[in-house]
C-alpha cells in the first residue's frame, strides 16, 4: 500500500520533475497534480480518500502567501505539507513554518534533499503506528535525528536517517521478522539495498538472521528482531 501525495504547482512543467522524483522514493504515488489553490480547495472538499501529504509552492496565481496553507492547515488538520518554493522572506518562511508544516524546501534543490523530507514522515508514522505509549526516544527520532548524524557514526552505503526508519519497523511490536525482500517493499528501495541494512544490523547485534530452506537454490534468509529470536527455533 502506497501513501497518496498531491502537488499543487501552476508550472506543469515543474509538477512533473516533483513527481517524477516523488515516484522514485518508492512508497508514495502522486494521486492528484492540481495547479491553483481553489481547485485545491474544491478538490479537498469533494474528495473520498484525502492524501496523506501536499507538497506545495508557495507562488500560485491565485494564492496569496501562506493563506492556501493555512486553510489546508486548519481544515485538515491531518494532512502533512512540504513546502517548496522559491520564496526567501524571512517573515514569510517564518509564518508559513509556525504553521507546522513538515520541511521547508527552496527551489531549486536536490532530488536527495526532498527524499529527507518524505522519509522524515515516514519515520514519524512508524513511531506512531501502533503505539498506546510513546517513549522519549521515539520523539527524539523524529525532531532530533538529524543531528544525530555525526562523521563518527556514519557508515558507507547506510543512510542514517533510513537505518533509523528500519530499526522502528522492527521495534514495532507488529513486525517481529522480515526477508530482505519484504523489506525492500516496506522502505521502497531495491532488495540489494534493503538487504545492506539488514546485514548492518545483524553486526550490530540488533539482528539475529534465520535461514529458510526451500526444495532449490541457496536458503533464504529471514532477519528477526533480536529481542523476539530464540536460538532452539
């Protein structure tokens, strides 16, 4: 199941770069191009299935300033906006990021930079699915892992950020063990890449790994949470 996203930008053009980049993180589908903010508005009010983010410019013909956002902001209030715009006025930014949108973008940037945005929601869900208490860490994951991230930590090929969201799908109570494959489905990457973060994890000792013997071929491997895995299984 993928999660829906809308664009609301008045430059075709540019709403399909968006797109394209959006469709290539793997777990969100653009359900909805709109180009000005009454068809937003309209199309908000008619809608059945809500999407779960609005990636929105700031600069749309018929919208002036933050005032599309706000409205989005307080009539659905559940809807998450990633904000991304040319604009640079320090009281218009301010305005629009006391809101409580989740990332602020500045045209142009990289396709990487909007993937951090997206898999900032991700790892926000992920700590909130499920869950009938929230821990101290579970917050500090979701408004302080950036800087988490120091040189010293790093590792080639993991990307903290995605390392972070993977350790939540394990901790979640719901998903004890998963193959590289199931994974890779869950974090939208390839199986290669899902399995490089598994492989980091079991020499982390977070992992424990469980072949899985079928009648052809190499045993798969099944990766479990190490607090569930119990050796004479």
């Amino acid at each position: 199941m993928t999660t829906s996203v809308w664009i609301i930008e008045d430059d075709f053009r540019v709403a399909n770069i968006h797109a394209d980049y959006i469709q290539k993180i793997g777990g969100f589908t653009v359900t909805e191009s709109i180009r000005t903010g009454q068809e937003t508005i309209e199309k908000l009010q008619q809608s059945s299935n809500l999407p779960a983010i609005i990636l929105t410019d700031l600069y749309i013909p018929d919208v002036e300033g933050c005032s599309l956002v706000r409205h989005i902001r307080y009539h659905y209030p559940a809807i998450k906006i990633i904000v991304v715009s040319a604009a640079t006025e320090r009281n218009l930014i301010k305005d629009v990021v006391d809101l409580g949108i989740v990332d602020y973008l500045i045209k142009p940037f990289e396709q990487q930079r909007l993937q951090q945005a997206f898999k900032k929601y991700l790892n926000e869900s992920l700590s909130f699915h499920n869950r009938t208490n929230i821990t101290q860490q579970d917050l500090d994951s979701i408004f302080y892992i950036e800087s988490a991230m120091t040189e010293d930590s790093h590792v080639k090929g993991i990307d903290l950020h995605t390392l972070q969201i993977v350790k939540r799908i394990f901790e979640n109570q719901q998903i004890q063990e998963l193959t590289a494959s199931q994974l890779s489905e869950l974090i939208g990457s390839s199986r290669s890449t899902a399995r490089r973060y598994l492989e980091h994890l079991v020499s982390e000792n977070f992992l424990c790994i469980k072949p899985i013997y079928g009648t052809i071929g190499r045993p798969e491997r099944k990766y479990i949470y190490d607090g569930t895995y119990e050796q004479n299984k």
